[in-house]
C-alpha cells in the first residue's frame, strides 16, 4: 500500500504560489505541443521534425511539472488543474486549484473529479497528515 501526503487547506494554499509559477511557465511549452499535436493529427503523422518537437517538448513539461508531483500533489492537467488529497469527514478527498486561481475555493470527492466541485464553506473541514 502506498502512503499518500493529505494537504490542510492552509498548506495546499501556500502551494498557489509555486503553481502559477510553475503553470505560467509551463503555458507557452503546452501551448505549441497542442500546435504540434493538431499538425500531427492533421495529416503529418510521419513529419520527422514535428515527432522531434513533440518528444522535446513532452520532456520539458514533464521537467517543468515533475516538482509538483513529488510535492504529492496530482496534476490532473498540464494546463493547470491540480489535486491535493485531503481528508474530510475521515474520508480521503481531493482539494481542487485550476490555473489561475488565486487560493483554492473548491474540493470533490474521489469519484466525481472536477465536474464534481464543490465550494470549500469551512476551512477547517480537511485534515492535514503527512501519511494516510
């Protein structure tokens, strides 16, 4: 069984920071590999160059995003959609950021992902543990 870091709302908030860096950094890299991508779906699936860039820049957002995921947070999307595992109520949720958020204002349940948020009413619902 792995161990999983679960965030307070306090603590994945001081995280904000260091994910509109990371995103904002990481916006112009995602935004040519989506180019480079519809190029290649588009009818040159064996455009040598294209292949290379796409490897290349594969790599620099899996650089550039590498961090969060060894913070424990779960980067759903490399467009800026992260989950922190919290708990609430003795069961394992997900707090929710999406780029550019300024704090963290919504949570879901394991299930339902971000189709599921819900507004965070009371700050001091999740627990924060190191371990679950």
């Amino acid at each position: 069984m792995t161990q999983e870091r679960l965030f307070g709302l306090e603590e994945a908030n001081q995280l904000v920071p260091l994910l509109q860096r990371t995103f904002e950094a990481a916006m112009p890299v995602v935004t040519r590999l989506r180019t480079v991508l519809e190029a290649l779906e588009r009818g040159r699936p064996n455009d040598s160059e294209l292949l290379e860039e796409r490897a290349t820049l594969t790599k620099q957002v899996e650089r550039l995003l590498k961090p969060l995921d060894e913070l424990g947070l779960d980067v759903k999307s490399a467009d800026g959609l992260v989950d922190f595992h919290a708990m609430r109520e003795g069961k394992v949720v997900n707090l929710c950021w999406k780029f550019p958020e300024a704090e963290i204002h919504f949570w879901h349940d394991l299930e339902s992902g971000f189709a599921g948020r819900q507004r965070i009413h009371a700050p001091d619902e999740f627990e924060a543990s190191l371990l679950c």
